[in-house]
C-alpha cells in the first residue's frame, strides 16, 4: 500500500498521529471520522501519520486515503503509514494483552511515536474515538508557543478547577505511591508530544519497556496513560478543556461549540445512544467517509444493543426506525 504523498513537512504543517489496531477490521471506521471532522475544520495543511501493524486491511487503508482526498483543502500535508509491528516483536504473549485489560496493545503504540517518526520535532496524537470540532490548529499553536519547554501537552482532567500551577518543581509535587496527583493528571487521548525531548530522553524501545513495567507493577487500569502522568509529572503543558472534553448531557446548540469531543465515558456514539446529543457529531462527520453508507445499520445497532437497553426501550426504537432511516436516506442523496 503506498501513501498519499507527504509534500511537505515544513513547520507550517500541522503533524497528527493516529494509532490503529484493527483484527475486527471496524476500528478503521472511527479512524476516518476523525480525519474527516479535522480536516473539515482545518485550513493549515495536516499530515497524518497512521502507525499500524498487520491488522489494518489494504481496503481499510485504501478508505483512509480516500477520506482525506474528499476532505483536505491543501495538496500540501498527506496521509503515511507506519507498520510497527517489529516494535512489539518482543510483547507478542499474553501478558501484554492480559496487562491491556479492556484496552487493546494499540493504546501503546503512542509509546513509540518518537522513535517511528525520528525526522519530525512535534505531533498531535489524537485517539479514535474523538471528534475534532474546531480549528485544531489552535491546539498546535499552543504548542509552538511553548518554545520546547515541556515535553507532553494535554488536558487535566478535574473539569471546573483550575489550571495547574506549572511553576512548581517536579520534587515538590505531592504524589502516591504510583507517582500521580489527581489534580495534575490528563487523559492520554489527545496529546501532543514533544518528540525531539522524547528522543533526547529514551534511547530506542525503552520508553515502551517502562511503561509496561510501570503498568505491570502497578496493576494500572490504563496501560500507557498512568504511565504518562507519573513519568512526566511537573513536564506537562496544561491546555483548556474544550481540547479533550468528554460530552456527558444534552446541550444547546452542540454544532456551535468548539471542542475535541472525546467519547470515553461509558458507551460510544457506535455502540449506544448515550446520554448526549454529541453523538450526532459522529454521525455527521461519518457521512464524510467512504462508510457513509453503513450509518443507518450502524445507527440502528447501537439503539437496539442488548448491552445497554432494556427490551421495551428497543421495541420503542424499532418503531421510529423508518422515520429515522426515511431521513437518513435523504441525506445520503445529498452527499451523493
């Protein structure tokens, strides 16, 4: 599989990561709709990087390159694939997947963005289940603006309270016993990481060793993000929230707000209805996808999953089934 030509990778290129692992071969889907929904908020030219291994299909990612052909406004940026496989050669055993718990192997590939992509200083690592609302180039100019000073930007998680005091040295931060303070932790879902500092601080496949370590000793419920928060506590850049914000109501007017909406609360839009009218925002940037054609299945399996659903409540979905796939039709003519 060849990649869409990278024409440039000047520091007016915006540079995004993506991580997949795919052995179901669906995963791809949410992949897609994140490019698009960047792309279709974004004038500066991205480049992403989509590190891989065996599990993502040549038509998987065949779909990804025709994503952002029908979405980038710019010739200049592109889409490169990365396999990684041979970086996890030595964690191919149980244990691995066993430590992941409900997460896959591929929340670690992130661990090994600096050594993959050694000619590159900075990149946006962004999850799949995200949706990019806004200009994202706002995020890289935070960024850019920080000079090199820290070496992950990301989101604290406490939402309401204030930032946190990044003047405080690293040894004067109060944390337990596995390294971390609550009030300074950030979700792992979008970062974006310094890889110059990375390079300069882990020589090849080390970062990735004490992370499993870490995540080993400690039994953590995330493989890579307590990682993360305990490893570079007091060298994180705080950024708003609306850069990571997990939807979790109905809200007024959700296509007005500027937000990296990311559905990591119980339940994904694909999976459920959830508790927010947010979902609508990945339906609308999955009608920009070569997958358009699967939202009215993929919508209705969600409504009706036995997971989540009491059989009354599905029986009430299953009769407002046609009004919804009537419109649904309709759109799909207009994108025809």
């Amino acid at each position: 599989m060849e990649s869409l030509k990278i024409k440039d990778q000047s520091s007016s290129v915006i540079n995004i990561a993506l991580t997949i692992y795919d052995p179901s071969g669906t995963y791809t889907r949410h992949a897609g709709v994140v490019i698009a929904s960047v792309l279709r908020n974004t004038q500066t030219p991205v480049c992403f990087y989509i590190l891989h291994d065996e599990t993502l299909s040549a038509d998987n990612q065949n779909k990804i390159l025709e994503t952002y052909r029908s979405n980038a406004s710019s010739d200049v940026g592109g889409v490169h694939f990365l396999d990684i496989s041979e970086h996890f050669d030595g964690y191919k055993t149980p244990d691995v997947d066993e430590m992941c718990r409900r997460f896959t192997r591929g929340s670690l590939y992130r661990l090994c963005i600096h050594e993959i992509l050694p000619e590159l200083q900075g990149v946006i690592y962004l999850d799949c289940d995200i949706v990019v609302h806004l200009d994202i180039y706002n995020l890289w100019k935070e960024y850019m603006d920080d000079g090199g000073r820290h070496t992950i930007c990301g989101v604290y998680g406490n939402r309401g309270s204030s930032t946190p005091d990044m003047t405080v040295p690293r040894e004067e931060i109060v944390t337990d016993k596995r390294g971390l303070n609550r009030e300074r932790y950030i979700n792992s879902g979008v970062l974006v990481l310094n890889l110059a500092r990375l390079r300069e601080k882990y020589r090849k496949g080390s970062m990735l060793n004490e992370a499993v370590n870490y995540t080993k000793r400690f039994r953590s419920r995330t493989p890579d993000q307590d990682f993360i928060n305990a490893e570079f506590i007091g060298d994180i850049l705080y950024v708003d929230q609306k850069y990571n914000f997990a939807p979790d109501r109905v809200y007024d007017d959700v296509f007005s707000l500027d937000r990296i909406w990311h559905f990591y609360l119980k339940g994904k839009p694909w999976q459920m209805v959830t508790v927010s009218n947010a979902d609508k925002l990945y339906w609308h940037y999955l009608m920009y996808t070569p997958r358009h054609d699967e939202i009215v299945d993929s919508f209705y399996n969600a409504a009706v999953n036995n997971m989540y659903y009491h059989r009354h409540s599905r029986d009430c979905i299953n009769r407002l089934l046609r009004r919804f796939t009537d419109n649904i039709m309709n759109l799909k003519r207009i994108f025809k």
